[in-house]
C-alpha cells in the first residue's frame, strides 16, 4: 500500500492500526460479457452492444460502454433498452465463454495469492498482504494483475486497492473503465465523508432514500450518527453502516466459501397492488438470479418468493423441487404462481424479491452468498 498514516484520533487509530492493516485489491472487469462479445466479434466494436433477451422480451443481462451512454444497464428490461437506444444490438449470451475466460482470470490472481473471493464470474476480492511474488506495493500488484489481464484475454479491468474490502470495492468504481484507484489510510476518511451514501456497496436505492428522510446523505452525514440510531432505524445494518462510515471493515478475504443462496431484490417507485403488474415486475428479477446461477453452472431446487407490504411487513412462499431447475422460464412460472398464492394481496406491495437456494456446489466454483440488488 502507498504510504502509511499518522493516526490523528483514537477512533482513526483503531481502525488504521497499522499492526493489521491489511492490502485488498477489488478486480472488476470491464463490462465482462459484452467486452467478450465484441473482443470475438469485430462488426460489434465500437457499437451499443446488450447481451441478453431480445428487442422484443427478455432483460439486459449486462451492456456495453457504447449502450450505457444511453442509459442502458443490466435488469433493465429490453423494450426498455431499445427504446433508450434504438441501434442497441442484442447478443445471446455464452456462459461457457464467460467461464473459461473468467478461470484464465482467476489463475492469473493464482500467482499472486491464494487468498482469493470471487464474487462473479468478473469480480474478485484479492488479499495481498502477505503475497507469493513478495511485492511490498498493493498499487504494483494491481497494475500488474491488470496488464496480465489484458495481455492473456485481450480485455480490461479495474482494480481498486485499499486497507478493506468496502474502500477497495468503492475504489475500483472511481475510474471505470481500465483504470486505477487507489485509497490510503490517509485519505480513505477524507474520501468516505465526502461519498453520497447511495454510492456506497451494501446502500441500495431504498435504503439511501430512507436514509436521505433521515437527513443522512453523506458520509459525513452517515458519519454523525450514534451506534443505537442506525441500529435503531436499520436493524442489523446499522452496525455495518457505523463501521464503514468511519473506515472500519473487518471483514476478511475468505476464499471458497459455499454458496447458500442467490437473490434479486427490488423496491417500487409504486406501491402495487394488482397480481398482473406485480407478476411482471418478477421478470428482471428471475433473469438475474438465473443468469448468475447459468453463467456459474449452478443449479438450484428452491425458489423462493419475498413480498414486503406497503407497512413494511413481509411474507415469503417457496417451493422445492425434486429435480433442478432448468431455466428462467420455469423459475418464472413457480414464482408467478407462489405470488398467486396470496392474492388478492392484503395490502399493496412495495417490494419483491426472488431467492434460489438448495444449489449444487459441485456443478459451479464455490463463491459466497450474494444478494443481488436492482
């Protein structure tokens, strides 16, 4: 890591020491999929690229740099997608190609340690602290983790480095694509009190806006709240959140964890109420599940419907199967008649959920528990 800080207080002490201060590098890869489908696909270069479902149905799986200049994302549904731009050119995707290319990423990280978190098939957390060339500097390690990356694939990722996982994620995201970014002890204060916290990893879009009634938007904002507020307003969250708003993250590297579940969540601008639109908002959130669970071969038994009601209380319905699940189609179909179940709905929805657990850990690489928010 680039140089070393002066610890200014006993809090900024504490979480600094420099007796544990560890060196996390987050590798992204640069829009993954679609990257892949214009490296191997020349006429797709340099244009607005989707990969997955069709002009006419599906969901955008990921999307070029080109499409996002449109405001096309993943989970967006495609007539959506086409109708922000109209020259997008939809792709099927080729999970085993995304796979093979993501193990020649992973034996690159091999080289440097064994300590290794995949979190997809295009992110990783890398500690090198203690690592296998003996380089003192995160930043050198980076650099050359990314160069190798280039070199061997033809394609370009982004690295953040810093002292803990959530800095380093944060990090990698502030010079997308092909860049760099680094956060010391010294300025990672600095840099956290000063991010919008709907920037931050673990803030999704309806926990910022509570956040935001709360008169926290910032950091620093964050930063000014006690313990027994944000647990107060944010359950166990809160603790998380304290911890980071001050540069704490003790959480540590751990490779091959078991998968338990994969999940996709989405809170509404507007309540609903009827089954049709409800059923249709489920869409985005199975194409999301299953495409992780494809692009992993990972299969899955149980699919799981979460319901959170406009009074904030929740409900869940599941079914297990006694084979896999064979695609997003029949996922879609258990979780439109698992939300049937409770209709008419008694009270209007404001947030839907889809969760695949019961997966086979030998069909896919052992990552750690994710939940997917849109």
């Amino acid at each position: 890591m680039v140089g070393k800080m002066t610890s200014r207080s006993s809090e900024n002490s504490r979480a600094f020491d420099p007796a544990r201060q560890r060196k996390i590098i987050h590798i992204d890869m640069d829009a993954f999929y679609a990257s892949v489908e214009q490296r191997d696909n020349p006429e797709l270069r340099g244009r607005p690229v989707a990969v997955g479902g069709s002009a006419a149905r599906g969901v955008v799986a990921a999307a070029s740099y080109e499409a996002r200049k449109f405001g096309v994302h993943s989970a967006m549904p495609s007539v959506t997608a086409k109708r922000k731009c109209p020259d997008l050119i939809f792709v099927m995707p080729r999970f085993d190609v995304y796979r093979a290319v993501s193990d020649q990423i992973r034996q690159i990280f091999a080289e440097y340690t064994p300590l290794i978190e995949p979190l997809s098939l295009d992110e990783a957390y890398l500690d090198v602290t203690e690592n296998l060339k003996g380089m003192e500097i995160a930043t050198d390690i980076a650099e050359e983790i990314r160069a190798k990356i280039t070199a061997t694939t033809g394609l370009t990722a982004s690295a953040g480095v810093s002292y803990n996982k959530f800095l380093a994620k944060m990090a990698s995201d502030q010079r997308k694509p092909d860049g760099l970014f680094v956060i010391t002890p010294r300025n990672g204060p600095a840099f956290i009190e000063a991010l919008p916290v709907k920037k931050f990893h673990g803030v999704g879009p309806a926990t910022a806006e509570r956040m935001k009634r709360l008169g926290i938007e910032t950091g620093l904002d964050l930063k000014a709240r006690s313990l027994v507020f944000l647990q107060e307003h944010f359950g166990k969250s809160g603790a998380y959140f304290y911890g980071i708003a001050r540069g704490i993250d003790q959480r540590e590297v751990e490779p091959d964890r078991v998968r338990k579940s994969v999940g996709a969540e989405d809170t509404f601008a507007e309540d609903l109420l009827d089954l049709e639109p409800a059923c249709k908002e489920l869409a985005p959130l199975v194409e999301k599940v299953w495409g992780y669970c494809a692009a992993n071969a990972i299969s899955a038994r149980t699919v799981t419907v979460k319901i959170k009601y406009s009074d904030f209380t929740q409900a869940t319905r599941s079914r297990t199967l006694p084979t896999p699940v064979t695609g997003s189609a029949e996922i879609a179909e258990i979780a439109s008649a698992l939300l049937s179940s409770v209709y008419p709905f008694r009270r209007s929805i404001r947030l839907l959920g889809v969760t695949l657990s019961s997966l086979d850990a030998a069909t896919g690489p052992p990552v750690s528990q994710l939940k997917l928010s849109l």
